[in-house]
C-alpha cells in the first residue's frame, strides 16, 4: 500500500505520502486527519456532518470523603448506649476500626506496625470505606447567574445586565447511595455519626473536645472531594469540593420491613443518606493544594523533601503497576505534571507487594460487631475478610 502512495505522490505531485492522505480527507470534508483540534477551534464546518474530533470520554473518577473528628471518648461513648458497640478494643473488629476512622486525634498510633494500623491507616486523611461503596452521588448545584432587567419602556425596549457573582456560597444537598456489604459497616460508620452530631447538639450527654470548644470548631464537619479523570484515569480534568458538609440522615429504617415470600431483606443491600453542604468550589487550583496539605497533615512523610527523597520511606506507584498496588497508598495530585493524580505507598508495603508477601486475613466473626455470636457452622461457611 505504501508504495503504491509514493506513486501517487510521486506522478501527482504531492511531497508525501502523508500529504496525500491529507488530501483525501480534506476531499471528504473531515479536514486532515492530523489537525483536528486545529479545524475544531479555528475555522468553521460548513458540511454538517459532524465533528471529526473524538467525543469526550471522562471517567467517573473518585469521591474523597474527609475525616470528621467526633469526640469518642470512653466517656462519651458509654454516656450512649447504641454506641457502646464502639468500645470494642479488637483491632479487627468493625466497631473499632469506624472508632478510629471517624476519631482522628483519639489515637496517635501511626507507625505501620501498630496494631490497629493492620486495617485502617490512621495516617489516611480520607476514608476509604465511603469511597469504596459509594453507587450514586447527585446533587451537585450549576453555575448560574442572575440577569437584571430593567421594565419595558413604550417601545417594549427593556436594558439589561447581570446582578450577581459566579460562585456558589449556598446551601444545597448531597444524596448518596452507597453499596452495602457484609457486616454493615456503613449503617455503623453514619448510625455512629448521626448519633454524635444529635448528642453534641444537645449538649447533656456527649461533649466535644475542649480544644474544640475553645477554637468554636465543629467537629463533625467532612468535605467530600469530586475529582473526574481523563480516559487513562491518571490526570484529573476537572474537579469540585463542598466547603464542608456533615450527614443528615440514614435508611435504617427499611431494614426492618418485612416481606414473607423473601427470606433476604432486598432493601437493605443498600444505604442511602443525604450530606448538606455549604459552597461548591469547582476548578479552582487552590482546592488541589488543599487537598494535598491535608494529605501531609496527615502523613508528614507525604511532605515535599521527605516524599521523593532518594531511599525516602515513601515510593511512587509506577504507572504500569496501579492495578497491583489497588487498595493501598497515599493520593498526591502533581500539579506541575497536569494535576496528574499519582499514588505512593511506603517502601515496606512496596516490596512486599512485589513479592506477594503482604496479605494480613482475619475471621469474618472477628470482622463483625461485637456482642455478636457466631455459630461455629455459620463461621465456617462464611469467607474470611482479607486486607
């Protein structure tokens, strides 16, 4: 085929063969097929056959949730009797990981080799449980302005001009759907949250840190990140951020309605709830270098200096094995690289990983809440949660 071109191209005058196939596609009135994004943005489609440009193709991408800091202390915990299930002190049990996740300052354990960093990192400024199962989330405002008008003179003639900023500094709601699992983890972790934001509300029973109190800081306060990525799912196209948000509501209730011609509660297969928030910021650099100071309050080793240092504790995720790092690492969004989103893991997990030697199991029953009594057949029957 290509010699054939170069014939063409050689009798017909042409420089290439590549100027031929230029020629053709002009001819069918795409325009030529290596400048596209040329012909898209600087001249006009008088065929109206469409552009010859690709769709665009974003991918979901991800939701971060940040981490509240409820007060679940001893005391408050037990001042509640539905969340002394938190009490719980097995570091595999689900009432003591949605303790730790939801009480960042409760615990200052963050070396990899504590006992309760086996499941859930108390390094992870996010929290990865709401990630995962997360199904639906909507609720997200446009971006509208509001047009002023003046009234209509005798010749019908009305002036007109716009009347407010393009922000949104309102309030407006969140509904989201996430995807139960066993154990019901999520019921737990929002059950728990609700609880403390009524208990703090009232003021009798559960009382927020002192320094909470001092600072006026509400401490029960997320803020839920949108980041949607390109096709390779590795830069970040365009991104939002709530100021801060907190939960408002739980589906518990369907999980006690009954129907006798099914043995298994379909309803409860998932959770809804609905978070308010309060301002919607969208593309704004300073959301990333938000996120990722949050992610070094978190782990100082994610810092710049301590980061990408050579033989540093941390070490970036290659891209080409992301799928065999899935589930574990730190976010960091490059900025400098086209907010490419990378990933990074300490160096320890990174070998182990490699050599396949990094995989803690625990007993289901372990992974359920406690006060919970597992028949030994039922124990045996049921898969083990593996990390």
């Amino acid at each position: 085929m290509k010699q054939i071109l170069d014939v063409i191209a050689q009798n017909g005058g042409f420089d290439s063969d590549d100027a031929v196939m230029r020629r053709l596609s002009r001819e069918m009135g795409i325009g030529a097929a290596d400048s596209k994004f040329q012909d898209l943005l600087g001249g006009y489609n008088r065929t109206q056959q469409g552009s010859a440009v690709p769709a665009n193709t974003d991918m979901q991408g991800l939701t971060f949730f940040t981490r509240p800091n409820l007060n679940l202390s001893y005391d408050n915990i037990m001042a509640v009797r539905q969340m002394t299930v938190l009490a719980n002190s097995k570091p595999n049990s689900y009432g003591r990981i949605v303790r730790r996740m939801l009480w960042p300052d409760g615990f200052n354990d963050r070396e990899e080799t504590a006992a309760d960093n086996l499941i859930f990192d108390n390094k992870q400024a996010f929290m990865p449980l709401l990630s995962n199962t997360l199904t639906n989330m909507s609720g997200w405002p446009d971006l509208t302005l509001h047009a002023y008008s003046t009234n209509e003179g005798m010749a019908k003639e009305v002036w007109m001009m716009n009347d407010s900023i393009a922000e949104i500094n309102g309030r407006f709601s969140l509904d989201c759907t996430f995807e139960n699992t066993l154990g019901d983890p999520i019921s737990l972790t929002l059950f728990t949250w609700l609880l403390y934001i009524g208990g703090v509300y009232l003021g009798t029973k559960i009382l927020p840190a002192g320094y909470s109190i001092v600072q006026n800081e509400i401490d029960y306060m997320t803020r839920i990140y949108r980041f949607s990525m390109d096709w390779s799912g590795k830069f970040i196209q365009k991104w939002g951020a709530c100021g801060a948000a907190f939960p408002t509501g739980l589906s518990i209730g369907t999980a006690f309605n009954y129907q006798r011609d099914n043995p298994y509660n379909e309803n409860n297969k998932s959770i809804q709830t609905t978070f308010e928030c309060t301002v919607a910021e969208y593309n704004d650099p300073i959301t990333l270098w938000e996120f990722n100071k949050l992610v070094v309050m978190f782990n100082p080793d994610m810092g710049d200096g301590k980061r990408n240092a050579a033989n540093g504790p941390m070490v970036k995720v290659p891209a080409d094995e992301r799928k065999l790092f899935n589930y574990k690492g730190f976010p960091w969004i490059n900025m400098m690289n086209d907010n490419e989103l990378e990933w990074w893991v300490t160096r320890t997990d990174f070998d182990d990983i490699r050599k396949g030697s990094l995989a803690k199991t625990y007993p289901a029953n372990g992974a359920r809440l406690p006060n919970t009594v597992v028949p030994e057949e039922t124990t045996q029957q049921t898969p083990a949660v593996t990390i």
